[in-house]
C-alpha cells in the first residue's frame, strides 16, 4: 500500500512539475492542428482581421512557451531536478515549434496557391489579348518551407486528379510518370498552361489535402530537432520572413538552454568533486 501511495505521490509531483511544458505542447499543437478550418470558412463567414488576431495568438504561443522552458531550466536545485527540467525543455521546445511550422505551411502553401492561380490566369488572358504565341513562365514558390514535397492545399502545380488534362480533354498520359507517393513531381510549363486553361474559378484549383496532414507534421517534427541541434543539413529550409523568423527564435531557445545545461552540469561536477 504504501509503494502505491509513493508512486501516486511521484506521478502527481511529476504532473505538477512539468504542467506548463505539457499545457504548452497541448496547446501549440491543437491550434497548429486545426488552423486550417479558419481558412475553409473564412470567404462567407470570417473577416481578415479575425483570421490575422488568430494568426498572432497561435504563432505567440511559440515564443511565450519557449520562455517559460527557457526559464524553468535555470530553476533547479538538485541535479536530477535540473536534467530533468533541461531534458523537458528540450522536447517542450521542439514539439511548439514543430506545431509552429506546421501553422506556417498552413498560411503559405494557401497564399501560394492564390497568388499562383492570379498569375497564371493573367498569363492566359495576356495570352489571349497579346499573341498565342507568347510562352507561360513558372511563378515563383511562395511556400514557407523548401524541400517539404507534399503539400496542405492544392494548387495548379500541385493538382487534384481532376484537373490534370490533355489538349483534347482526356486524361493526361503523363498521370502515372507525374504522380508519387507524396504529390506531384515537378510539372512542366506546358501541363501548367493546360491546367489553367481548364480552370473557371478559384474554388476548383484550392483545395484542402488532409491526406498530407502526417506527412506534413513529421516533416515540421524532423526540421525543429535539426534547428535545435544547430545541424542544418539543407534538405529543408525557410523560404518565408516569418519561417525564417522562428527558425531563429528556436536555434537561440536551444542554444540557450544548452549553455546553461553545460554551465550547470560543469558546476555541479566540480562541486561534487
């Protein structure tokens, strides 16, 4: 009886220790999760501003809880209390972050499929007005993140199956060559202009893709343990002020923290000595 009621007590001091580190990691990850619905909704029945006061609610979030790890680090007495807050901050840091980008690729691959399907379709009507003869040319990625393939929302280089046509309207030979497991290869100018084409309104071309959702996370997961350790490998990077913005805030959290871990640990060893 009395080792249950120790290893209650343990769980309890063990909850109420790292309370915040959980609460934030609940809370980063529930609204990365879902920010996506604030888009489905927002042409009838949500304003800009509500969406950009969300938008800086759940984004601050981040920096507010990477604070708090960054602070309860320093607050340790003995040395297992100080590895275990080190190692809890830690992972608190890399799970709001990866939630944070993951809002991230949210916003940008949705404003990257608007400002594309406005380009490509002033290309068209150029085209119209102009010559026939006048050639697309690729519009440039607007994404937050380069290097992750699969994609939140659909787009003209990122299509639905539907969308994928032949001159003559009949499905494109190239489906199987084009299509992967995590989206589309890079499509050609010429598959483009015959997507645009065929396109009449926005509301065809956009399209929510939660099949990516896991793909998309773990992806944000692998890029903040990579920032954290300060590794930078390359295969991802930020393509966005604000992506790179956050990138930052992480790499100077973790440095932040590991300072302090090696401080710490070095004085606890001498003193033990």
């Amino acid at each position: 009886m009395k080792s249950i009621n120790s290893i209650r007590t343990s769980i309890i001091n063990y909850i109420k220790k790292n309370f915040l580190i959980y609460l934030g990691v609940f809370l980063c990850n529930v609204c990365a999760l879902n920010f996506h619905k604030m888009f489905l909704i927002r042409i009838e029945h949500i304003s800009d501003s509500l969406i950009l006061f969300f938008f800086a609610f759940s984004f601050g979030f981040s920096i507010i809880f990477g604070l708090i790890y960054c602070i309860k680090s320093f607050s340790a007495g003995t040395l297992e209390d100080g590895l275990s807050n080190i190692i809890h901050s830690y992972i608190g840091i890399i799970l709001i972050f990866a939630a944070t980008y993951y809002q991230c690729i949210v916003v940008g691959d949705y404003n990257d499929s608007i400002n594309k399907e406005i380009m490509y379709k002033m290309q068209r009507e150029l085209k119209k007005e102009i010559s026939p003869d006048l050639t697309f040319m690729k519009v440039i990625d607007q994404r937050a993140f380069k290097g992750i393939v699969p994609r939140l929302w659909s787009g003209i280089d990122y299509p639905s199956m539907g969308l994928l046509f032949n001159h003559n309207g009949k499905p494109n030979p190239d489906l199987r060559r084009t299509f992967t497991n995590s989206g589309y290869d890079d499509l050609s100018i010429d598959q483009i202009e015959r997507i645009t084409n065929n396109i009449n309104d926005f509301t065809e071309v956009c399209e929510y893709l939660p099949k990516n959702c896991k793909t998309v996370y773990i992806d944000c997961l692998y890029y903040s343990v990579i920032c954290i350790a300060t590794v930078g490998f390359g295969d991802i990077s930020p393509n966005l002020w604000y992506t790179k913005l956050f990138t930052a805030t992480e790499v100077l959290f973790g440095l932040t923290i590991f300072i302090f871990a090696i401080g710490f640990l070095f004085t606890k060893w001498t003193s033990t000595n």
